[in-house]
C-alpha cells in the first residue's frame, strides 16, 4: 500500500513537472502539416525560458511574411546577442525547428517579405542553429527544386 503510494505521488511529481515545462514559454499551438518552431535561443540555451513561437498550418499559413508585426505576448522580451530584447518576434531568433512533408524546405530571411539573405533547412523535425543569429526577419516553405 505504502509503495503505491509512492508510485503515485512520484508519477504526479513528474506529470506537473512535465506540464510545467511545456507550458513555459511557448507561443501558439495546434498544427496541420506544416510547422515551425522558432526559438528565441541556440540550442541548449534555455535562458529565459528559450521562448518559443509556434507558427503551423498549410504551406503558406506555416510562413511569417514580417515577424516585425507578430508580437511577443511571452513575459520578457525576444532576447538578443546584444543583451537587449525585442517586444515583437523580429530580429531575435536564434533557432528554428521545421515540420514538412517530403520534398520541401523552410527558407528564412534577413528581410520582411522573403527577402535579403536567406538560410535553410530541409530536414524535418531537426532543429538548426541560426547562423546569422538575430536577424531573421520573415520565413516561408518552398519546394526543394525552388530556390528560396
Ligand atoms: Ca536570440
Ligand atoms: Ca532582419
């Protein structure tokens, strides 16, 4: 009796443990095919919660024409290599995890409107380190045959 007990409070620990993990920091939820987890940190950083923004849907629903104009609703601002943060989702990514079917990509930008240096990633489900950290400012899917 007494070691069910202890089973069932170890297993409540970790499930609130758990719950608690996964609702810090993340912003939107619910996908279709096509997702993308952009993070606020490299990875393996988890300062400040490594505030999360979940964009998903179809191919042109998962892509942000200008992050400029998402804000971040998430307590603290979108931080960045300089030390400062920024109140919407704009230059401050620093990784990006894409979700897609066979045979696209995830392109992201340094520019609003898909535009200005471009960067990619072509396996889904991996998350990538953004190398031209805190300055991406828009991101979309494109087929693999297409540039971005
Ligand atoms: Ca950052
Ligand atoms: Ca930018």
């Amino acid at each position: 009796m007494k070691r069910r007990l202890i089973v069932v409070l170890a297993c409540l620990a970790m499930c609130l443990t758990f719950a608690a993990v996964v609702n810090a920091g993340t912003q939107g939820s619910g996908c279709g095919t096509f997702q993308v987890d952009f993070y606020e940190n490299a990875p393996g950083d988890t300062s400040d919660n490594n505030d999360l923004l979940i964009t998903c849907g179809n191919q042109v629903q998962a892509g942000r024409s200008n992050l400029g104009t998402v804000n971040h609703t998430l307590p603290g601002d979108c931080q960045t290599s300089g030390g400062g943060g920024s109140s919407t989702w704009n230059d401050c990514g620093s990784s990006v995890r894409p979700w897609m079917p066979a045979g696209y990509k995830l392109c992201w930008y340094i520019n609003s409107g898909y535009s200005g240096s471009a960067q990619q990633a072509s396996v889904s489900g991996t998350r990538v380190t953004i190398s031209l950290n805190d300055t991406t400012s828009s991101y979309r899917f494109r087929l693999n045959i297409e540039g971005c």
